[in-house]
C-alpha cells in the first residue's frame, strides 16, 4: 500500500531532522514494496528538509537515491544534477569511500543515459 506524502508542517512537534529520517525510512519502505514514484518523492522530501537545516550527510544520501530513481524514470536533468550534487557534497564532507563510490556510480549511470560518457568518472575512481 502506497503510503501518502506528508505535508511539510505535518507535525509541529517534529523538528526538521525527525522530519528528515521519517521521510528517508518512508522512502525505504516505498522502495522496498516497489512504489518507485512515492519512493522518488520522498527522497526529494527529505532532500529538501535536509537542505533547510544543512544536514549534508541527509541531503547527500537523499540526492544519490533521488538520481538514481529519477534515472529509471528516464527524467531529463534531475538524474545527473542530483548525482552531481551528491558527490559533490560527499567530497566536501569526507564521507566512506563507499558513499563517495556509490555516488559516482550513480553519477556515471546518469552521465551514460545523459550523453553516453561515463568513462571518466570509472576511470577516476580506480586510481583513488
């Protein structure tokens, strides 16, 4: 069963952070019972509210989801942009290298069905 989105003041008692990790375990759940629109949705939800309170590990983790489900929708832009941002954000942190991999993993998936090109990003990640 698809679970709704929930409007952002939903809970004046939740502060944005809660709001944050409610929004990535909804998008979880979605993704484990196979809604990938609710799931895209959420993780923009929670990208968006991990923005306003600066959590980048939130908003990093969000956007690489948000790329890689905007991808297998075959969305134009979105894909790339949010992997893009993703590594970014993962660079500037220093994040596990697994988070950065699986961020340029994503990115390179978004660079191929973008223009073809993914051979750059590979070719980077093996000398690191």
């Amino acid at each position: 069963m698809r679970e709704e989105r929930p409007p952002r003041d939903s809970s004046p008692s939740m502060t944005i952070e809660a709001q944050v990790e409610e929004a990535l375990h909804r998008a979880r759940g979605a993704r484990g019972e196979g809604e990938a629109a609710a799931a895209l949705e959420f993780y923009m939800l929670a990208s968006d509210l991990a923005r306003t309170v600066c959590d980048e590990a939130s908003l990093a983790h969000a956007l690489r989801h948000v790329s890689d489900l905007a991808r297998e929708f075959r969305l134009e832009r979105l894909p790339l942009e949010a992997a893009t941002e993703a590594v970014s954000i993962y660079e500037t942190i220093g994040t596990s290298p697994l988070d950065r991999t699986n961020a340029r993993r994503v990115q390179a998936l978004a660079l191929a069905q973008a223009d073809g090109s993914a051979g750059s990003i590979w070719e980077e990640e093996r000398r690191l």
